[in-house]
C-alpha cells in the first residue's frame, strides 16, 4: 500500500504545506491509498502558489478528478471583471487552477457584463443531456444588489467553457405550492413598519411573493441540490432574504418546472447547503449578516417539498456561535461514500475578498442520525 500523507503546518498566521510521500508495504498487498489532511482558514496555495481564488463555489468529482468551482474576486472591491473560476485536484488538497471557466461579458448592456456581481456558482452534471450546468446569483452592472437575479450557464466539459444561457427572477407569475390563494388575496399593508407583530403575519401570508409575483421571486445566496432520484432542485434566499425557496428544476436542470415552496418566512436565512442522509434532507445555512459571521442553522425534512423543522446550530467547539469565523457554502459528499460529507464554508474579507479563507470540515452524525461540524484544524479527507 502506497500512502501520500500531506501536513500543514500552521506557522505566523500562513500554512505552510510540506507534502511526506511514504511508500509502506502492506502484508495483504492492498490498493493504493491516499490520504489527505485539509487546511483550515490559511491561505490554501494552488500548484503555482497563488491562494485559491473560488469564493462562495463548490466542488463536483467528475471524470475521475475533483474540480473545485467558484467566484473569481478581485484584490479590492466587489464587482467581477473575470468571472467564475476553476480548479482540478486528485486529491482535494492539491489544486491546480484551469482558469476562468465563465467570462464575463464585455459588451455593453449585457446581463454577466464585466462590473457585474457573480455569486455563490454551482456546477452540477446532468446525466440525462451529458452537459454541466452552473447556477449562480447575479446583479446587474451599477444596480448593487437591486437585481437579485439567477443565472445559468452550460459547458460540455467540468473545464468549461460554460457558455452564458440566461438570468431572471425565478418562476414569474407562479404561486408557491404552499401559499393559498386566499393567503396571497389578504388585503397586506405594504407601507407597516417591518419586524411588527402584524408584518410578521403578513410576511408569513406572502406579501412579498405576491408582491414579487408576476416578475418571478428574487433570488440572492442560492445552492442547487441533485437528489438521488436525478431530480434538481434550486435554494435560494428569496423575498429580500427573509424567506427560502426551494424550487425544482427541470430534466434539463436549466430552467423551474413552477413547483416550488417557501420554507421559514421572515427567518432571514441565507447560503444555504443542502444534502441527504439517513433518508432525510439536511440544509445548512447562515443568519443574514453580510460578510460577518453568524451562528449556523441546522433544518431538516423528510420530503424535499414537505414540512421542514428548524433544529440548533450544527457547529461544536470554540467558536461556532459564530461558524469558526465562516459561512456556510456548500456539502460535499465524497465520491462512492454513503456517510462522508465535506462541509466547505467561506472566511470572507470584504476587505480584500480575492483573500478570503476557507474552512471545510467533515460532518459526522449524532447516534439519532443528526449531522454535527466539530472543528479540526486538520483532517483526513479522503
Ligand atoms: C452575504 C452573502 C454573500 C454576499 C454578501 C454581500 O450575506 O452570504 O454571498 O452576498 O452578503 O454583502
């Protein structure tokens, strides 16, 4: 058995990496093995040194590699003049970047027009239509966060070109599957005081999906989730991020099919990461503090569509009333593993968001079946 064992050593505040290759001979002749430990919150260098610049993405395992996803930010600022940037590991802790996998436009007018904000990207592969497709949250060029819109790009290869298909607001004209009629037909007080008793009930009734109804719902931090069964679905901080949506996507995974719940209105939860174990549906996500970190939630359903249940914060340890300093992303399971997710979450630096840090971590479960995140400064990840 042939092992690669790679150590951080966390040293000044930088990780420095130092990789051990040990050649030990098993008795039994196994396969090779590889092991890696993570790094978590250093800078993570890439196969030519440069941090790791794929904020807000996620990882996909696809043709026998890793391919790690996400936005491509700049030094300073927060606008995107690249666009969502990729890169491919063997090994999870070994990236090698490929580069810009969806550009930006530079025609004027245009909706991925350079000066626009790219966010939170996901890859998933569509079997049914062989392509990859990617999700992410747009907002117009000078429109700050105004445009809340979904955007979807696909590419016949994990290394791109991701080819721009459209953006909007999601499922125009359409009623969630949980709100009535006669809910979304209250008389509603659009002009009341936000956070009152009587706007909490109106907000809970719909007001802002029927007021956002015949232009589609917005949508902000958002995730996609492929279920076993090859079913698609879309999350995303809705109704000016006070409420979730979950919504189904179509064979193709490009376009809403109209089906679609609200779930926790008024909760104000955002980045969401969604993944199925032990029968049930588990989503991460965060309170809505911009780039601060906030404690985690914990919600879990038996059906993707049906009631869910707010549960406590998952994260254990120091620290996690405040996420170890990050904010949830994205579950990963790890290929041909029933039982093991890699949780990844960003540390953002507005000030710098090009530099900001990244925490993943293994989720391990309660005897009861519940997931938990306790802090590693290092793990075997595979
Ligand atoms: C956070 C959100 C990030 C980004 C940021 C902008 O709440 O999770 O994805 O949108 O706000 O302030």
């Amino acid at each position: 058995m042939v092992s690669n064992v790679n150590f951080w050593y966390q040293m000044n505040g930088i990780y420095l990496f130092a990789a051990i290759a040990m050649a030990v001979t098993s008795c039994a002749g196994e396969a090779a093995a590889r092991v890696s430990v993570l790094p978590t919150a250093g800078v993570w260098p890439d196969s030519e040194g440069r941090h790791v610049n794929a904020h807000g993405g996620n990882v996909i395992y696809a043709d026998g590699a890793y391919y790690w996803y996400g936005e491509q930010r700049p030094e300073r600022g927060f606008t995107v003049d690249a666009g969502v940037s990729c890169y491919k590991s063997d090994d999870l802790l070994n990236w090698k970047e490929i580069g810009t996998v969806m550009s930006v436009s530079h025609t004027p007018g245009d909706d991925i027009e350079s000066g626009c904000i790219i966010e939170r990207p996901k890859v998933v592969y569509n079997p049914k239509t062989g392509k990859y497709v990617m999700w992410f949250h747009l907002e117009l060029k000078g429109k700050g966060y105004e445009a809340a819109r979904a955007a979807v790009a696909v590419a016949d290869s994990p290394e791109g070109p991701f080819r721009f298909v459209r953006s909007g607001r999601v499922n125009p004209g359409i009623l969630p599957m949980n709100l009535s009629e006669e809910d979304a037909s209250a008389p509603f007080d659009y002009d009341q005081e936000w956070w009152t008793p009587s706007w909490y009930k109106d907000i809970e009734k719909g007001m802002f999906t029927v007021r956002d109804r015949d232009g589609g719902q917005m949508s902000r931090d958002m995730t996609i989730f492929v279920d076993d069964d090859g079913k698609a679905y879309h999350i995303y901080s809705s109704e000016d991020n006070l409420t979730l949506n979950i919504a189904e996507l179509d064979d193709s995974y490009t376009g809403h099919t109209g089906k679609y719940i609200r779930i926790f209105p008024a909760g104000h939860n955002e980045a969401p990461a969604m993944f199925r174990h032990g029968g049930k549906y588990w989503m991460i996500a965060s309170g809505c503090t911009g780039w601060d970190p906030n404690e985690a939630r914990l919600m879990t359903a038996d059906s993707i569509m049906g009631d869910w249940k707010m549960l406590s914060n998952p994260c254990v340890g120091e620290n996690a009333d405040k996420t170890f300093g990050g904010q949830s992303n994205y579950v990963f399971r790890l290929p041909g593993e029933d039982d093991r997710f890699i949780a990844m979450f960003d540390v953002w630096n507005p000030e710098s968001l090009a530099n900001s840090r990244y925490i993943w971590l293994p989720v391990e479960f309660r005897e009861d079946g519940t997931p938990f995140i306790p802090y590693r400064a290092e793990f075997d990840g595979k």
